[in-house]
C-alpha cells in the first residue's frame, strides 16, 4: 500500500484521526502549506461504514460521510509523533 511504501509507522488513518487533524487544522497548516501540501481535499479513512463503503472527511470544510470504495478521493498517510 502506499503507507506502507512511507516506512515503518505510517498508516491510513482512521476517521477520528482525521476528524482530530481538522480540528487542528489551523495549527498544522502552516507547516503543510510551507511543504506544498495545502490539505484542502475529502480523504478517504481506514473506517468502514459497510463492506463496500468507507468513511471520507473533508479537509477544507470537516464534512464527514461514506460513500462507495469505488469514488475518487484522496489518500492521506500519517504518522504518529
């Protein structure tokens, strides 16, 4: 998977992971921003709402839903520090 390609202790996080990062978002943009990575995008989460469906939170408003596996989102990795 493309966490796993990142190294030891990245993962797909979870949907409170990422409901957690939103909310702190504006203490972590800056130095995302200063990276080239501007976190204004739905990502897709390891939480599962049904066999074919999966949890996404969006970044640029804190929308959360599900939607089916197959629609196009984005895919964050994380790490814990």
């Amino acid at each position: 998977s493309k966490c796993a390609e990142l190294g030891t202790g990245w993962y797909l996080p979870s949907k409170s992971d990422l409901e957690i990062m939103y909310k702190a978002k504006s203490k972590i943009y800056p130095t995302l921003l200063a990276v080239g990575d501007p976190l204004e995008n739905s990502y897709w989460t390891s939480t599962e709402h049904a066999s074919a469906y999966a949890w996404f939170v969006g970044m640029d408003n804190g929308y959360t839903g599900y939607n089916t596996k197959s629609c196009n989102y984005y895919v964050r990795a994380v790490s814990a520090f």
